[in-house]
C-alpha cells in the first residue's frame, strides 16, 4: 500500500517473524550466543524466555537459517492444552512415520531414529516454540525423553522457547528433576531506546526505505508507548506508514506517532504503555523524555557489551507467584550516573514496563500532541480535530 510511495521493497514493519529482518540488538545478539553455546557444549536442555513480542521466534528462525547441514531439527510451534502425544508430535517434526499406537513401538522407532542420526554424524534438536503452553505431564514427558543420552553420546538436545510463564511452571516441586537438567537459560529483555532507534532504522534500511525517515521525536514516543517490545513497535510504526502516506508525508513525526496511539488506544486491542492519565502537552514531553533517560542509565549500568549472565536461579526452591529476583549490586554506570541513581532509574523503567495500561473506560485519558499543532490533510482531519486543533 505504502511501499510504492515510501520507495520501499516490501513492508519493513510486518508482524509476522522475518529472520531477513532480523535486528542483532546486544540483547538478542547475547541471547543468541547462549543459544550457539548451548548447541555447541552439547548441552541437554536450553530455555529461551522472552515476553510476548520480544523476537524469540525471529531469533530461533534466524538459527535454523544460518545452521550447518549436519544438524537435524524437529519443531514444535502449536503447542495447546489438548496437546494429546507428545512423542507423536516428535516423530511428526523429524518425518518419521510410525504406523502404530502403541507407546513402545514408537518410542522404539524415535530411539532407531536418533541412533541413526548420531551415527551419520548428525546433531538432533527439537526446538519447542510456545513451551509454556505445555502441561507438567508433557514436561515430564520430555525429560524422560531425554534419558535417551547416555554417558558422554549426546544423542538428543532440546531448546524450549516461551513466555516467562514457563520459568514458573519449571520451578514446580514436581519438575526440580527436569530444571536440574537445564544447562542455559536466557530471558530475552526489550529494546532499549538506542536499540528500538537502531532497530527502526536497521528495519528501514533492509526495506531499502530512508532509514530517516522517522523523525527522532517520533523514535522516542514509539519507545515510549511500547517500552522497546518489538512486536509492538513493528504495529505502531507500520500503521504510521500507513496514516503517513495517506496524509502525504516524506516524514512521520511525533504527531502521526500520537494519532496512531490514540486510535490503537480507543479499540484497546493493543497492550500499549503509559496510556492512562491525562497530559498536558508539557507533561507528556516530560514522560517520554524520562522514559528515554531511564533507559539510557539501564544500558550505562550495563556498559557497553552485552549483560552478564545472570545466576541461575534455585530450581529446588519455589518461589510465591509474582517473586522477581535481582541482584544485590550493579555496577556504575559509564556515563556519569552512580549506582544508586542508575538503579532508581531502572527500577522505574521496570515499573513502567510491569504495568501496561488497561484498556481506557473515560475521556479522561487523552493524548495531545507535543510538537506542531498543524491540521491534517484531508481524510484524518475530522477523526483528529480534536487532537490537532488551533
């Protein structure tokens, strides 16, 4: 629709995972390093965590793109409640057909399979997309699975990719077994300012669009209503392309940001960020810049490579529902902030992003524009007067 106008090959902001667009940000480049560790030190289990839209499919699609020949993977990506045989689901991902019901004959036909593989000098990894719709019965099912390893032949690795509902369910007493066996875990954080900046002109630049072509304004008020979660971002600035090419833009600034947010605001179908509450156009300047100075202490507190891996927490103890585990200490930033003021930041970043908006029920909550005031060309103005009125 908009490509034609924009000079674009192809939508840089669709939902749907593109590995082709796939943007290495220190989170998902450290995330991915851990996933390379885990293949490569032929470890048992893997876990991948990530938020709703936080690129994990992007990231496993982007593994199996660039993987050697000798390793074999099976996918698991439609896991629900009434997920029936697990092991059938296995043997369906590797093309291994079994003409039987019975239990023991499959499972002999799965261990055939593997053995098969590992002599043919070949790595088996099931990879196990949405692992946190799975029960504590298909887990446990999966952990007797990997039983199949014996001694130093590693003859089956599993990644499981999800939600953080996962580690939860991986913290049940009846599943301390299963979480001794996982060797890494990695949760996967939203973008940063600087990387949701980077990843919207990386995005651009692939679509071979002028990565410029968001004005800086509008970067920072996109960060500020999705907190750096890709999913997000990649809905707020494809409907900005959309509302920019219908009012005839060369550049989407702050403005059509805000009309995009106001609209996604009234369906209430998108989980937004600081949408409650009304602000003055002052106020709201003043909430997007903290937004973005917070984030800037959370990477200085970090410095310049990726984060340190975090402890792995104790599997063998359960914690009470809603538990966050942080470290004692953080280091200085590098960019003036001391310790204690790096960490007020941060705790108020992780605030804002712990508590998206509800759906809004009054007029009360209203956005107002922070930049120019001027009216819309034809066919947003009536829907918008009231935001970019005289």
């Amino acid at each position: 629709m908009y490509e034609a106008f924009y000079g674009m090959t192809q939508r840089p902001f669709a939902l749907k995972p593109d590995p082709a667009f796939l943007f290495m940000s220190r989170k998902h480049r450290f995330a991915f390093s851990m996933i390379e560790y885990a293949l490569n030190g032929h470890a048992g289990f893997a876990v991948i965590t990530g938020e709703i839209g936080s690129g994990k499919t992007t990231l496993i699609r982007h593994l199996l793109k660039r993987s050697p020949k000798d390793i074999n993977y099976g996918i698991i990506s439609n896991t629900h409640e009434s997920f029936g045989s697990l092991l059938q689901w296995i043997l369906t991902a590797f093309g291994v057909s079994v003409r039987t019901d019975d239990l023991a004959e499959r499972y002999e036909a799965f261990v055939n399979y593997l053995v098969a593989q590992y002599s043919a000098g070949r790595q088996t990894i099931i990879i196990v997309d949405e692992a946190q719709n799975l029960s504590i019965e298909l887990l446990e099912e999966l952990r007797l699975l990997s039983n199949i390893n014996a001694d130093e032949d590693q003859l089956l690795q599993m990644i499981l990719v999800g939600q953080p509902e996962l580690l939860a369910k991986l913290r049940r007493p009846e599943l301390v077994q299963f979480a001794q066996r996982i060797s890494v875990h990695h949760h996967l954080e939203p973008l940063s300012y600087s990387e949701t900046k980077g990843y919207i002109r990386h995005r651009l630049h692939v679509a071979q669009a002028d990565p410029q072509m968001f004005s800086e304004a509008a970067i920072k008020a996109v960060f500020h209503f999705t907190m750096g979660v890709p999913r997000l971002i990649n809905s707020i600035c494809d409907m900005a392309c959309v509302y920019g090419y219908a009012d005839g833009l060369s550049t989407i600034d702050i403005d059509t940001i805000l009309a995009v947010v106001q609209d996604k605001r009234q369906s209430g179908l998108l989980p937004l960020y600081n949408l409650a509450g009304r602000l003055s156009q002052e106020e709201l300047e003043s909430a997007i810049e903290a937004s973005v100075s917070a984030s800037g202490a959370e990477e200085g507190a970090h410095g310049d490579t990726a984060p340190p891996p975090q402890p792995e927490p104790d599997w063998s103890q359960t914690l009470d529902e809603g538990t966050i585990l942080v470290p004692d200490e953080m280091p200085s930033s590098r960019t003036g902030y001391s310790a204690e003021q790096a960490g007020n930041a941060i705790e108020s970043l992780r605030n804002a992003r712990a508590s998206a908006a509800a759906p809004p029920s009054s007029e009360s909550n209203v956005i107002v524009p922070i930049m120019s005031r001027r009216k819309r060309g034809s066919g947003r103005t009536g829907s918008l007067r009231w935001l970019f009125g005289d």
